[in-house]
C-alpha cells in the first residue's frame, strides 16, 4: 500500500469501495513498480464523493525516472510526443483550451492594461514535463518559469521549448520568485498530500495573483466506468467538485470560478481559479 494512508480533502475517514483492479485496466502505462502481483482498489468518500486509488505505488517510485521512461519512452519521445500535441489543431488540443480559460480569467482578474503588456505577467507552471503549457505561455509573450524534478523533462523544456525552467522538487524548492499566476495542470492528483503542495503556492504568489488548478473529474468518469484514464494507477486522488473546493479552501485559498468540462482529448475535467484567502 501507499507511504502513508491518502486523506480526504474532506477529511472523512469513510469509504465505501467502488472496485477492484487485479490486472492494469486498458491503455494504462505500464510501469515497473505494478509490473507484478498487480492489485489495487478505488474507494470513494461517502461524504464529498471524493476518489482515492490504494496500491503499492509510492511518489518516488513514479518521478526516479520511470514516469518518463514509461510514458514517453526517454528522451526521444520526449519531443516526439511534444511536437505531436503541439501541432493539434486549437479543436482538438487541451493546452490550448486550457490557456485560452487562463488568459481569458486573468485579463478580468488583472485588467486590460496589464494583459495588454503580457511580459509583465509572471507564470509559475508546476509539474510542466512535456513543457507544452509553458511553449504556449511563450507564445502569448507571458513571462514563464517552468518547474519539474525530472533532469530529462527539465533539459528538453531548456532545449526544445527553450523557457525558463527550474529542477526542483516544488515541496522544497526555494528562493523561486514572486508570480502573479501559479499553475497546476494535472499535477495533483499524483501526490499523497495535494492539500500540503497547493499551500506551499501561498510562498511564491503575488498578493493579488491567482492560482490555476486542473484535476480529474472522478463523479463524471464513474458514470463511464472505473476504467477511464481519470482512474489509472498515478491518480491517488481523483476528484469530485465538492473535494476540489475543500481542496482549495485547506490549502488557504478562495474559489474564484469552477467548472467541469470534457476536453478534446476526452478527459474529464475539474478547472479552478484560486485566489488567496483574505479572511
């Protein structure tokens, strides 16, 4: 089982099981740590309707190199699958639905004056990997640091995507700068205390920034099955609506706007707009 157990954003201790995955399910990554004796379960909180995934998995396990490796194939696919997404047509691509949401919110949270000098805005993306949201805040002429532990993600982002990156384990990191906007993109759900990363984004925000979140959207996939992507085995939190905004008010911000979508990928998806909490 996991390091520690998983917690609710809700801080419920109580779970019902909603299934049971003795082989990985269809189009899963293959990764090395659930290469054998395969098994783990989905549990849903019974109060905020919460997911959480019990297996033997452990963070280390996934960023000591076999994510990349696993998902991409090393460095090679790195920018094979980085080219790919890049080149989807605005209809079909997620990054760019993403950073339309995010430029259209900060031209009402800033104000035109400030998005019409974009290089004024400073942007943190946290868990960048691929580096395809931070090519595309390049290209709107935001001002970019991309952040990411992996040293083969961190040299193709330099490289290939040429933006301003940092190797770093986000949760220890310091000395990283005032942002105006701080970004979470499918990055979450991955961690055994997503409540204790998003606070640490209070050190590097702005007074009057705002943080980006995106996370699965657990109650939308279920009604398609506990075989969806949103449930595969990286996911230790998959989300519903009401533990997204426990999610944010724990980690000491206020919603600002929340909605639910299915990208063009087909993912299902919770995003919010996080401001901090004056109260």
């Amino acid at each position: 089982m996991s390091e520690a157990p998983l917690q609710c954003p809700c801080q419920s201790a109580h779970f019902r099981q909603i299934h049971v995955y003795d082989a990985p399910p269809e189009g899963e990554i293959r990764f090395t740590f659930a290469s054998q004796n395969y098994h783990r379960e989905l549990l849903q909180c019974t109060l905020c309707r919460h997911f959480i995934s019990r297996h033997h998995m452990t963070p280390g396990m996934l960023y000591d190199g076999d994510y990349v490796d696993a998902t991409y194939g090393g460095e090679d696919g790195l920018r094979r699958t980085f080219e790919r997404i890049i080149a989807l047509a605005p209809g079909k691509s997620d990054n760019i639905g993403r950073a339309t949401r995010i430029a259209a919110f900060a031209a009402a949270h800033f104000g035109e004056r400030k998005v019409e000098d974009p290089g004024s805005i400073k942007l943190l993306d946290v868990g960048a990997g691929l580096g395809v949201f931070p090519h595309k805040i390049k290209q709107m002429g935001w001002d970019c640091t991309a952040l990411d532990p992996d040293p083969r993600a961190v040299k193709h982002m330099r490289e290939v995507v040429q933006v301003n990156t940092v190797q770093a384990d986000f949760m220890t990191a310091e000395d990283l700068g005032q942002y105006d906007v701080i970004t979470f993109n499918k990055v979450l759900e991955h961690l055994l205390d997503p409540v204790t990363m998003l606070k640490r984004a209070l050190k590097f925000l702005k007074p009057r920034g705002f943080v980006y979140v995106e996370v699965p959207d657990g109650e939308q996939a279920i009604k398609d099955g506990a075989g969806r992507e949103e449930f595969f085995i990286d996911h230790l939190h998959i989300f519903s609506m009401a533990s997204a905004a426990m999610l944010a008010e724990r980690g000491g911000f206020t919603v600002e706007a929340m909605e639910r979508l299915q990208e063009p990928s087909t993912k299902y998806t919770l995003c919010a707009f996080l401001t901090i909490n004056q109260a």
